[in-house]
C-alpha cells in the first residue's frame, strides 16, 4: 500500500511537471485521503472477515464502500466548487483512476484474508 502511494504521488508529481495545469495540490490530498479511506475500510472490512456473524460482514464491507464512496465524491466536490472556473478535467480522471487503484489494493488481501478464515 505504501509503494502504491509513493507510485501515485509520483505519478502526479510527474505529470505536474509535464503540464503545469495539473492541479498538484488536489492530486496530493487525493491520495492523501484515498490512502486514510483505504486504510479504514481494510480495517473495518478485515474485522468483519474475523467475525463469526456473516451479517457483520456484509456490514462492514457495505460501511467500508459507502464511506470511501462518499467521502471521495465530497472531495471531488469540494475540488469542483472551489475552483469552478479552473476545473482540470484530466486532474479529476486522475483521481478517479486512484480510486480504482485503491479499491484493488484493498480488495486484493482481503479476499486472501477471507480464503484463510
């Protein structure tokens, strides 16, 4: 998980110095707040795995994904109004694809993990 936010940070880094209308800042906090996301719903979801009660798990898979579900489209939201005349498309497709990157790397041990239990 660390490689992957070293990577993305990078990646936003680079492309940053490449074309300076990539919004660096946002692209930062971005991983910044899909990493803290990530790490909560793995650990929400992976003590639902340990649980005995198939219904805590269900649960804690559905928290997991609404909450970085939604605290992702408040981050792009708040991105989008306060700065709703210089809005950088390929910033927000950015993001999205962090999204989807965070979503596998924590989807990928916790089907490992749910295998062992």
């Amino acid at each position: 998980m660390v490689i992957a936010i070293l990577l993305l940070a990078g990646l936003s880094l680079f492309l940053y110095q490449r074309d300076q209308h990539y919004d660096i800042v946002a692209l930062l906090a971005g991983v910044a707040i899909l990493a803290a996301v990530t790490f909560f719903s793995f650990f929400t979801i992976s003590r639902g795995i340990q649980s005995d009660n198939p219904h805590v798990l269900i649960r804690a898979k559905y928290t997991g994904t609404m909450i970085k579900f939604f605290t992702c489209i408040a981050a792009l939201l708040i991105y989008i109004f306060v700065n709703e005349r210089r809005v950088h498309k390929p910033s927000l497709f950015l993001f999205m694809g962090m999204y989807v990157v965070f979503a596998a790397l924590e989807a990928i041990p916790l089907s490992r993990l749910a295998k062992r239990h």
